[in-house]
C-alpha cells in the first residue's frame, strides 16, 4: 500500500510542478505562488471540514488517528514548520534558477531533498534490507538524472526558465548553483520530515495547516515584492488562463500532500519519501507528452532507473 500511495503522490507533484510551470510562462512566479499555495489551502480546508459532517462521518471517521482528526498542538506545529519550510524551498530553488545554471540546481536540490529525510529515517532505526538500499541508491541517481533540464521545445523559440543569460559562466556560478540547489532541497527535505511527524495523528488537517502556514509565507514575499498579479511574464506571452491554471496545480498539489502523508503511515517513512521524490520523472513526461519537449538522454536513462529502483524496493 506504501508503494501504491507514494507513487500517487509522485504523479500528484509531478503534474502539480508542471502545471505550476505552465502558468509561470505566462505569469509571474509569485503571482502562481501566491495564487497554487492558497487554492491548495481551501481545497484541503473544505474537504476537512466535510469530514467532520455527521452524515459524512461514516465514510471519513474523526477518532484519533483517522485521517480528518486534528492531531492536536504538536502537529499543529509540525504541520506549520512543513508549510514554511516548503516556501523557502520555493524561494531558493526559482531563485537559484534566475542565478544559476538550472543543469546544477535542480539535481541538487533533487538529490538533498530525497537524500535528508532518508538518513533520518535510516538514523532512527528503520529496517532496511539489501534489496531495499540497493534499490533506494538506484532511485537516488534516477532522481538527480530525471531532474535535468529538458533539450527544449521540439519547434518554436525557446521559452525556458533560466535562459537569461545564467548559464555555464565558470565555476563561481556552479559553486552558487550548488549553494541554492542544497538550500532549496534541504527546505524539500524538511518539509517531507515536518508533514510526516504533523501526520502522525491525522491528514487533512496538518495539510490544512501546511498549506496555509505556505501561504502566509507566499503571499508576503509576493507583496513585498510588488508583483502584480498575472502580469505578463515575457513579451509575446499571454496571461489568459494563468490564473486557472495555477488554482489547478494547487488542488493537484494538495492530494499530493494527502497522499504522501499516508504513505508515510502505512509504511516504512523512508520508502515513501524514496518513491515520492521521482515525481521530476511525471513532469518530464507531461512536458514531453503535453508541450512538445525533448528528452535528454539523461532523462531516459534516469526514467528506466526509476522503474527498477521502484521494483527493487517493493520487494
């Protein structure tokens, strides 16, 4: 059942990152922020508190330990420590995209963010077999090989983020690629952690939580930088349907979190944290399938890593 519910939430980042993307060719990216973060946030909200409705209350339960039960302070706290460090990642991980070469920081990232909660895991005591740590190592190089920037559009100009000019410039911006990518995975990683420990207790509601404490953070930094909402982020792009497009990627992020928190409940933590970081390889295949995007060999290699890792840790 773990391996099931974190390959759900793989697909569910996966295809939250690409839609997020999508609209931020056509946005700006705190305006998406602002706008994913929050939606994901009531969806979460509305279907807690459904959950808590006497003629739902068959159907979902609200003992402790079910999933719409509230968890209490101490899960409140996790839950909100998830949502914040969620948001850092977010800053550092598109502010490393605008200052540094993209082929180094989202591996990183990809890597650390997979890797943190894994050493906790191992570190606190988790059985591992030899198939398992064989298979997870498999699934650590596929994600890091996945995460690689795509070869481009098959037609058309190149309209990639990153392109400005923040390419191989020597080694002083691989050395920021890597500062941003570390900073931006261990926010990754500690958000895993912090959304596992707020979901001891209960689901929804730590998500709730989560998402709301990622949208205070969102929507200050998107103030305070002055952004106005769906301005057109490059000349020749329009903004029509950013808006709906990034209130999707939220609600497709938020069962993401849903099901991560109960991959983590009904199994070993450090396997669904293994089998949910691969969702890089849902959103190279959306932007292959959905726009057009050529897949690097890297990327090939990375996808048939990711399936025999998946299959060595299931057995």
């Amino acid at each position: 059942m773990v391996t099931i519910l974190a390959l759900a939430a793989a697909v569910l980042y996966g295809t939250a990152d690409f839609l997020g993307g999508v609209a931020s060719r056509r946005a700006s990216v705190f305006a998406v922020l602002a706008t994913t973060v929050p939606a994901g946030a009531v969806v979460v909200i509305v279907v807690a508190l459904l959950g808590q409705a006497p003629w739902l209350g068959g159907v979902f339960g609200a003992e402790p330990g079910s999933p719409t039960a509230f968890g209490g302070w101490a899960a409140f706290g996790w839950a909100a420590a998830s949502g914040v460090c969620g948001a850092a990642g977010l800053i550092a991980f598109y502010a490393g995209f605008a200052a540094a070469p993209i082929s180094t920081v989202a591996p990183v990232a990809a890597l650390v963010s997979a890797a943190l909660p894994v050493g906790v895991a191992v570190a606190g005591g988790e059985h591992v077999t030899a198939p398992m740590a064989v298979g997870g190592l498999i699934c650590l190089a596929a994600i890091v090989l996945v995460s690689m920037p795509a070869a481009g559009p098959v037609t058309g100009p190149q309209d990639k983020i990153g392109t400005n000019g923040a390419g191989s410039r020597g080694p002083a911006r691989r050395l920021h690629g890597l500062a941003y990518g570390a900073t931006a995975g261990a926010g990754f990683g500690l958000f895993f952690l912090c959304l596992k420990n707020a979901g001891q207790s209960g689901v929804l509601w730590p998500v709730a939580v989560s998402r709301t404490a990622g949208t205070v953070v969102a929507v200050a930094i998107a103030l305070t930088a002055g952004v106005r909402p769906w301005r057109r982020a490059r000349p020749g792009l329009r903004g029509h349907g950013a808006g709906a497009i990034a209130l999707a990627s939220g609600a497709v992020d938020a069962a993401a979190n849903v099901c991560y928190v109960l991959a983590t409940r009904a199994g070993l933590f450090g396997l669904a944290v293994v089998i949910t970081a691969l969702y890089p390889g849902m959103t190279v295949l959306l932007a292959r399938w959905v726009l057009g995007e050529r897949m690097r060999w890297l990327q090939r290699a990375g996808l048939l890593l990711a399936a025999a890792g998946v299959v060595l840790l299931t057995t």
